[in-house]
C-alpha cells in the first residue's frame, strides 16, 4: 500500500506550551501535518481547530503557513474544544474551499457536566453556516483515505477496549444520556511500512485506536501523538492503557490535552525512549 516518504506535525494549540517565542496556547488542539508523498508533493493536513481560532491564527502566522495554504481540514470529533476555531479560520481563507473531513455525528448536540454544572460543547457553528464560509464537508463513517499515506479512521469500533467518555453525555427522546462519542476520529499516518497515530481526543480508547490503526492501514503502529482522555481515570485502568502500548513497537508517544498532567511521568518512566512532552509550538518529524 502505497504511504508517505516522512510527515512533520506541529502543534499549533494546546493547553500549554513551553517555548517562550510568543505563541499562545488555549485549551484545546490543533495540528498542522506536512505529509510528504513517495512521488515529492506535499501537502498540508490541520487536524482540529483548538477552541476559539486566536491562538490558531497566531500560530499559523508564526509558522508562516497562510490559512488558505492549507489543502485538508479534518476534525477528530464535535467538541468545541476541538471545533471552535472553525468560523475564524474559514473567514481567514477568505472564501477559498476546503474539504473539511468527518464523522456524520459533527453537528449532533453535546453537552459536559461538571461538579453538577451543565455546559453546552458541542459544534458552535451550524453547517449552513461554516459551508457559505467555504467548508466543503466529507462526512464517512468509513476510514478514508485523503491522499496516498493519509488516513482519516471514520467510526472507532469498540473490539478492543473501553472508550473513554467520562462526563459527556447527548440528548436522546428530551434526556441526557451517556455519549460513546462514536464521533470521535483520528489520522493514520503511513510512513514507510510504519504507522504513526494522531488524535484529537481519544474518545475512542487507546486500545481501540491502536487495534484500528494497525488495521486500516496494514502496518504496526510506531507513533502515538495527541490526545488520550486519560484525565481522572482509576489506577486499574492506567495498568491496562501501559499494557497496551508495550503491545506496540512505539518510536514517539506524545499524550497532550485531555490526557492530563497526572499520568506524564508514569509514561515517561515505562516507555524512556518514545516519551516526548509536547505542547504548543512543539514539532515532531516522523519518522523520529
């Protein structure tokens, strides 16, 4: 199967970052991919638009990427965290379309509680909307291919794990019950005979989205960059999630956003030569 000669991903948003070159971080991500393909092309993917569109322009402009160069726009899930910088980087553009890659469940409400509090998260831009602005959508529940190497995963099936959705939840006949987030999406990177996994969230499960990967794309998984949804999860299931990944040949593992503060230094110890902390502003070349 045809893949990429190499891809370097750049963090644009995140919770935090530790480079003092004026970027801004919000909470939230975004990734910029620069997939080179077998034949020479480039082309560039941005996974995600963190959750306003400031800190995401900033950004871009610091990397000297224009908005309108940007080939691909693939949201990993409807979450405004994920999804609200969407208008402003559609007006960015300035009306030039973009094919903007997910799952059919993007514009289903979704809603967080928190110590009792009720938050509206879910997609804060109607369709009708985004698509005057230029967005051009390709919504599969099926893995699709964008370009030769580059796979959006559609729905995660649930054969190898649990998912991860504590505290979100959708409305079905007037009442709040719990999301499975079957929304929740990643990219596949095929470098070589290797793959390399980026994700917005990890709704879908750790295990879930590794099985997937590795299927989808027919090599072993080599790289696991994003969000993991590990915050506030128990002791057991943290055993479960390290003996997943030592099933994986991992070159680079990077658990940013939602995988929390609390589990960094047990992943940094279990696996030494893959771990990288990566925020804002952060690049990883793959392979590494």
């Amino acid at each position: 199967m045809a893949g990429l000669r190499s891809a370097r991903v750049t963090v644009l948003v995140e919770n935090s970052t530790v480079f003092i070159d004026g970027r801004i971080a919000e909470y939230g991500l975004s990734m910029l991919v620069e997939a080179t393909l077998d034949n020479g092309d480039s082309v560039l993917v941005l996974l995600d638009t963190g959750q306003t569109g400031r800190p995401l322009l900033h950004n871009l402009e610091a990397e000297g990427v224009k908005p309108s160069e940007i080939d691909y726009l693939v949201l990993s899930h409807r979450h405004s965290d994920h999804t609200g910088g969407l208008k402003a980087f559609l007006e960015a553009r300035r009306g030039k379309p973009i094919p903007v890659i997910a799952h059919p469940g993007l514009f289903e409400p979704s809603v967080a509680v928190v110590d009792g509090v009720l938050y509206e998260i879910g997609m804060p831009i109607t369709r009708n909307e985004a698509e005057s602005l230029g967005a051009r959508f390709v919504l599969t529940r099926e893995p699709l291919q964008i370009v030769p190497g580059v796979w959006f995963s559609g729905e995660v099936p649930s054969r190898w794990g649990p998912r991860h959705t504590k505290l979100v939840y959708r409305i079905e006949d007037g009442r709040l019950v719990e999301d499975e987030m079957r929304d929740d999406a990643f990219l596949a990177l095929s470098v070589g005979r290797e793959t390399y996994v980026i994700t917005g969230c990890g709704h879908a499960g750790v295990e879930n989205i590794l099985g997937y990967a590795s299927e989808i794309t027919g090599n072993p998984v080599a790289g696991l960059i994003g969000g993991l949804h590990l915050f506030g999860v128990s002791g057991e299931r943290v055993e479960e999630i390290i003996e997943a990944l030592r099933k994986h040949p991992l070159k680079i593992l990077a658990g940013m956003h939602c995988t929390g503060p609390f589990i960094q230094e047990r992943l940094r110890r279990e696996f030494p030569q893959a771990y990288r902390l990566m925020a804002t502003g952060s690049r990883a070349r793959l392979p590494p």
